[in-house]
C-alpha cells in the first residue's frame, strides 16, 4: 500500500526544497557580491571534486523553467532561500535593488504558477565582507542579518507565506568554525559557540526587525536535529547518546524554545561557552510562528564513539536510513518543549549514485526512502504532533557543499553539461503521491 495526501491532516503542504548557492549559478551577475563559499571553492582541498557555485543548476537564468517542473509535480509549495550577497553585496549599507528584482519575480511566478513561496533568509551564503570582519564570531554580524531580513521582507512581504530566518544553524557554527567542514573552515570550539551564539541572537533580531512588516507571513527557524540513540543500555552509552543528543539538538532547542542552554552542555563546553549578554535569550526565545525540522539521518553512540548499525540501509552519504528516527523525533519534540510551534519538514532526502537510462532514471532506493519517511511524517501526525508540511530535499540534483556535484539529492536529474533536467522515478512517484494521479513507478513493499 502506498501513501496518499488522505493519511495526512488537512491543509497539509507538500513541496520541494533548494537553496540559492547550491542551485543559481550566476555568481557574478547583476551585482552580486562575494559570499564566503566562493572563497572557500577556491580553497585547494577544500571541495571533493575542486567544483565550485559560479554556475550549479543556472537556476538564476532557468527558473521559470524550474518553477512550471515543481509545479509539474504537483506541488503546493517551494522552499528557496535569498542569497544575502545579491542583496546587499556588502553584507550591510548599500542595497542592490537587481538583487531584489530576482527574487521579487521568483516570488511572482510562484504565485502566478499557485504555488506557496516559502523562503529561508539565511541558507550560509554569507557576503564575504562580513567574514573579513569576524563572521559569526563577531556580534555585529547578527544585527547586519537583521537589517538584512529587514530588508527583504519589506519588498517582499506578505507575498512570501513563511519566512525562516536560518536554516541548520549547527552547520554553519560548529560544522563551519569547528569540525571545518563547511566555509569558513575553521577549527576551534570556542570560536564556533561564539559563532552559534550570534546566529541565534540574529534570528531573534530578525524575527522582531520582520514582525511590523509583514503581517501574514510565518517567521521562524530550520534547524537540522538529528535523534540520538544509545547503542546499548549500559549507562556509558546512554550518557554518549545523551550528550549527542545535547551538542547536536538541544544546544539550538533549549535556546529558541525555552530560552536557556542546556545546563549539562554548558558545563561539558567548560571555558569554550559563548559570552551571553542579558537579555540575549528572551531576544532569541520570543515566539515564532513555525519551526522547521530536516530530518536525515539518527546517530548510535557508545562510549567509544559511534556504531554503524548492522542489517540497516545507508545513503550514498553514508547516512543510515532511518525512517522510525523521524516520528520519534517529531513526538519527542511536543513532549519535551510546551512551547512549540507548528513543525515543517523543511528538508527530507537522501543522495544516491543515480545514473540515466535512456530518458529515465530509476532510482528505487530514492522512492523507497521519501514513502518510509513521508510515513514515518503520517505516524506522528496520528500521534498528535501538529505537522503541517513536507518539502523534500531536493527539486534537483544541486552542489551538495564540501561534495561539490558528486552526490545527487534531486527528485529531478541534472545534466550538467547540458542543464538537461530529467524526473527520476522519485519525481513521478511523488507526482503520483500529489496529484493522485496513476504512477508507472513500482512501489516498493513496506519494510
Ligand atoms: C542539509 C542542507 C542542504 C543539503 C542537505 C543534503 O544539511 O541544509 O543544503 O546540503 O543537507
């Protein structure tokens, strides 16, 4: 049996997610400035096949061709984010208004096409003038965000239905000044706590600058939480997984949801805790109308480190699929913060070698993956978690970071020589699943 939208709650929305440097190309069209993952593309080693954003999907020049494929899909909405260096090529001061004029029209054709523009703000493309100036180590960064935010939403305004403001800020703090992944490719704690800090304090700065001006739109966050399981019930591993589950979930949960970081990570972080100014977490705290939620993958902790479960499925990221880490997640979720706000699957997929075969490409795992985990959505829904949305990780095959375009996340296959796009089986499938019309995908069986 596979899903249909009748196993979800009425009003439910389903869509596909991108974001504006994995996707536009572009990069230094129309008054674009730097961000920092140009810089950091340039960097020798810094990205498995030495790729780089200039031109990914060429999405900036093909959207209106990209829009009439989501809306092929049949889907109810689209989550993309605005490049902060198209707006202000700066990073604060002066505002390139054909910045603005791109996204104004992206806007407008979503709605012209019915479909729900659902914007993220903050997707890493930090203007590289900010980085010179400290990045997110520096607290001036948060309040350039919100004036940023501040300027965005004021053209674009209620036309978008939500914005969020970050999107996975554990990526662009620790996975980026710490573990030195991601641009700027540090690697120092203290300096990514700061970092994670002050992406905090920018969202609430931004949320209180967009509250006047927007009056319909959601404003909220995407955080990237990732359920931690003990990879047995003895006590050194049920305190692993707890302290996973503390860096990873509740460093960023407690801070928006209940305005505090969690006293057991604070003590754990000794010296390398960010400096917290008063009022700084009722700033971060204040209510929002919606928190996104990405869902990948769960991590297995030991005391010696992480298990890789025997008899479970790995993505070609290496990633476990996991679908049953979703629900729980979701009902963990309402059952430990009172205040939280309506949830959205912002980000849900999974990376495969895909390759075509004649005009399709079949990717089964893919199918297998979105129907486990779009049930896994259905189940806590029946559990009383208030979940309205779903947007699948990706519309298309884009530069998937420091994996440059050797993993696909797409529903639609790129070409890249060509910028051919092609429906995977997933796309169909899930054409299927929103239109309820026949699919010519077979479905798998129920695992
Ligand atoms: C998430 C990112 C997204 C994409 C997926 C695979 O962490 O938000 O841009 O890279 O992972």
């Amino acid at each position: 049996m596979t899903i249909t939208r009748n196993d979800f709650p009425d009003g439910f929305v389903f869509g596909v997610a991108t974001s504006s440097y994995q996707i536009e190309g572009a990069a230094r069209e129309d008054g674009r400035g730097p961000s920092i993952w140009d810089t950091f593309c340039r960097e020798p080693g810094r990205i498995r096949d030495a790729s780089n954003g200039d031109v990914a999907c060429d999405h900036y020049h093909r959207w209106p061709g990209d829009l009439d494929l989501i809306r092929g899909l049949g889907a109810d909405a689209y989550r993309f984010s605005v490049a902060w260096p198209r707006i202000q090529p700066d990073g604060k001061g002066r505002v390139n208004s054909a910045g603005l004029d791109f996204y104004e029209r992206l806007v407008d054709g979503m709605l012209e096409r019915g479909l729900e523009p659902h914007a993220t703000l903050y997707h890493w493309d930090l203007p590289q003038a900010l980085q010179d100036a400290g990045g997110w180590v520096s607290r001036d960064t948060a309040f350039h965000f919100a004036e940023y935010a501040h300027v965005v939403a004021g053209r674009l305004g209620d036309r978008v239905v939500s914005y969020a403001t970050l999107n996975e800020p554990w990526c662009s703090s620790i996975l980026s000044y710490q573990i030195g992944e991601h641009a700027p490719g540090l690697r120092d704690r203290r300096l990514a706590l700061a970092a994670a800090h002050h992406l905090l304090l920018g969202h609430g700065e931004a949320v209180a600058a967009m509250r006047g001006l927007v009056r319909e739109a959601g404003l909220g966050i995407v955080l990237n939480l990732q359920p931690a399981y003990p990879a047995s019930d003895r006590g050194e591993d049920v305190a692993a997984a707890r302290l996973a589950d503390g860096t990873f979930n509740r460093w960023f949960l407690d801070p928006l949801l209940r305005a505090e970081y969690p006293e057991d990570i604070w003590e754990a972080y000794g010296a390398d805790v960010p400096e917290v100014q008063p009022g700084d977490l009722a700033r971060i705290a204040q209510p929002t109308d919606f928190l996104g939620v990405n869902y990948y993958s769960r991590s297995v902790n030991g005391a010696s480190g992480n298990v890789r479960p025997a008899g479970s499925s790995y993505t070609q990221m290496g990633w476990e699929v996991y679908p049953q880490g979703l629900t729980d997640l979701l009902v963990r979720l309402k059952g430990d913060y009172p205040d939280l706000p309506p949830l959205f699957i912002t980000e849900n997929g999974a990376a495969y070698p895909d390759e075509p075969s004649g005009d399709r490409v079949h990717d089964p795992e893919r199918v297998r993956y979105f129907q486990a985990h779009l049930e896994a959505v259905a189940r806590a829904a029946r559990q009383g978690v208030d979940v309205r949305g779903y947007f699948a990780w990706s519309l298309m095959d884009n530069f998937e970071w420091a994996y440059g375009y050797t993993r696909r996340f797409g529903l639609v296959y790129v070409d890249y020589e060509t910028q051919a796009r092609v429906l995977k089986d997933s796309a169909r499938w899930y054409r299927a699943l929103l239109t309820g019309q026949p699919s010519d995908v077979p479905v798998a069986a129920d695992d």
